[in-house]
C-alpha cells in the first residue's frame, strides 16, 4: 500500500484542520500537546480472515469495544477506524485514528491531552485483542539515523547470576549534551548487552522538536512539521511491516500440499538463536520460558530430550500442545511457531534475552 495516501487526509478531517501546507507547525500545535503514535502487530485469529475486510474489522472493533469500552467508529471502507474522547474538561480531549489498510501492523495516532493520550493507549496495551509491536534495539538502532542528535537514552541488561557464574550488569539513563557521545560509545563497546529501553533526540531537519522511541511500539513527539512526523512513522512502520511479515511467511510452520507427491509438506523455518556466552545454568531460562506470567504469555511444560537439551512446549487453557516450541542448550535457543497467535510470545522471548542473556545479534533472525 502507499502508506501516505489517504492517511494524512483522514488524520485532519479527523482533529478539524485545515492545512494549506504540510510544512506548518500548526498541524500540532492546533491539536492539543501531545501527539502519539502506537503500532500495534495484527494478530487477528483465522476466523476473522474467514471475513471481508468491512466485517472482520467491524468484528474486531465490537469485541475490542466489549472489553474495554473504547467505541471505534469503522469507516465505510473498512480502511480506517475513529475515536473521540471527550469530558467535562475541554483541554482533556483525544483524537484517535487506527489504520487498517496492512495485514501485518496496526498504527493508532493519539491527538490531544497529554494523560488523556497516554490513558487511553495504555488500556488498548493491555487489551487480548492486540498486541504491541516490540522495538527491539536492532529497529531502535536503524531509527536513530532519523535524528540528528541523541537527547536521552535508557538501557536495561542485567545478566543474572542463577544463569552465568559472572554476572553483567549494565543499567542507567543518560540525558543531555552527553547523550550522543555516551551512546555511540556503548554501541561500539559493549554490543553484546545493547538493550534500549528508550531512545530520544531532534530530528534532521533542525526542527526544535523531540522525539522519543518505546520498545513498546510508541511514539511520542511534539512540535514537528507534517511532512517530517510522517516520514519518521513511514520508515518505523516499513521496518516492523518487514519484520512481522518476514515471522509470518518464513518462520510460522504450517502444512501445505505438494501435488508432484501427492501429499503435504512443512513449510517454515525454525528460529535459531546463539548465545555469545554458555549458560552455566538452563534452569533460570527454563522458568521463565513456562512460568506464563505477565512478562511471558508463554504457559508450558518442559521435557528434557538429552543430556545437553531440554524442550518447552506452550499449553493452552485446554491442556492442548500448541502454538510454541522452544529447544534450549547452554549455547542456543531454537524456536518453532505454530501459528501466527505464537508471534507477541516470541516477542516477549525477545525482550527477555535483551534484558537478560547476550545474544549474537548481528545473525538475528530479522
């Protein structure tokens, strides 16, 4: 799809403005202050693929609705949704527009309040019914060649001692004129613990503007020129499009028929992953890859296939095998999809071993 075409049109008919340029500032300072933008990743099951785009998407929206009282209003062709949030308090005010028009990623933007933007997103977040993209430091790092200085970064690595005999540890938050130096320096020398848990900075153009990058699929930004905002969201959504659409196609495993044979095949790949470091200790990774808590939907059991390898298979409510398939050594993980729904739980394996494990990032699997 043409990501621009019909998006910036629909965002201003949706917050009232009228633009004789895309180069004014006016486009935000006349929505409020606090623009956002939250990609999520489109895990809808089959049964909503079973349906054309209007009804799949009116579908999802009543069921989105029913669990967080969040009313969507779907276009007539299905290829955008709406939402208004009013209250007593006129400053407190937000205008939501969701783009359904790609199979593989989700972008809501947020105009208006700052807490009211942020409220709103954090109950959709949290909801079943979507999953939020995860930006890990390897999509941080190709957006950061859209800034034209580094403000403030987090990082977050911890390298546990109940796994490796000597711990890393390499946590802390930088802001100022330090930030770029400071963060140019960790890449270079310390790459096997890179884990970003945020990253800011002005853009290229010499805008006054900042803007801030999640690893929970958000944008933030303020003061910024139309054309630019959209061209910072067009090159993140280009990249996590690639990526999940990569997992979708080449990695989730499923049965196809071969007609030269006359039977079926397995399609896909596994996911390999090499550890820079042996684990000293599987059972700290082996708990948290079954445990199904908040930081892992991945709900399992663990089977010990050798000396050197153990497996762990996710369960559904049912007690039924499915979705997920994880062979872990002291020196790799390798990981098998099932199904598209597996997807946000490699994510948050992901997550995990950013914050916890060195990883040879450079051969990731995206």
């Amino acid at each position: 799809m043409e990501f621009e075409t019909g998006l910036t049109e629909r965002i201003r008919e949706q917050i009232g403005l009228e633009l004789a340029s895309d180069e004014s500032f006016a486009f935000f300072q006349a929505s409020g202050n606090e623009h956002l933008v939250q990609f999520f990743f489109n895990v809808l099951s089959d049964e909503y693929w079973e349906l054309d785009a209007w009804d799949r998407y009116h579908l999802f929206l009543c069921d989105l609705s029913s669990e967080l009282n969040v009313d969507f209003v779907l276009d007539d062709d299905a290829r955008f949704a709406t939402f208004s949030y009013r209250n007593d308090k006129p400053t407190r005010t937000a205008e939501l527009v969701m783009d359904l028009r790609d199979d593989y990623i989700i972008p809501i933007y947020y105009f208006g309040d700052s807490k009211t933007c942020l409220k709103i997103n954090q109950q959709l977040v949290g909801s079943k019914k979507l999953h939020p993209c995860y930006l890990g430091s390897a999509i941080l790092e190709q957006m950061i060649c859209e800034l034209d200085t580094i403000t403030n970064f987090d990082v977050d690595f911890e390298q546990q001692s109940v796994a490796f005999q000597q711990p890393v540890i390499l946590k802390g938050s930088f802001s100022g004129s330090p930030a770029n130096i400071l963060y140019h320096q960790y890449q270079q020398h310390n790459r096997s613990y890179l884990n970003i848990d945020k990253i800011a900075g002005r853009l290229t153009d010499e805008t006054q503007g900042t803007i801030v990058f999640h690893t929970t699929g958000m944008i933030q930004i303020d003061d910024c020129r139309l054309s630019e905002f959209m061209e910072v969201v067009k090159q993140l959504f280009l990249l996590l499009r690639t990526k999940y659409k990569s997992l979708v196609h080449k990695y989730v495993l499923e049965w196809v028929s071969s007609p030269s044979f006359r039977s079926f095949e397995l399609k896909g790949n596994f996911i390999e992953i090499w550890l820079n470091q042996p684990l000293d200790s599987l059972d700290s990774l082996l708990r948290f890859l079954a445990r199904g808590d908040k930081s892992n939907p991945l709900f399992g059991v663990t089977e010990r296939i050798s000396r050197k390898l153990w497996s762990v298979k996710s369960v559904t409510a049912d007690n039924s095998i499915s979705g997920i398939e994880i062979e872990v050594s002291s020196k790799m993980l390798r990981i098998y999809l099932k199904d598209r729904g597996s997807i946000p739980i490699l994510d948050s394996i992901e997550h995990y071993l950013r914050r916890h494990v060195a990883v040879d990032y450079d051969n990731f699997y995206y």
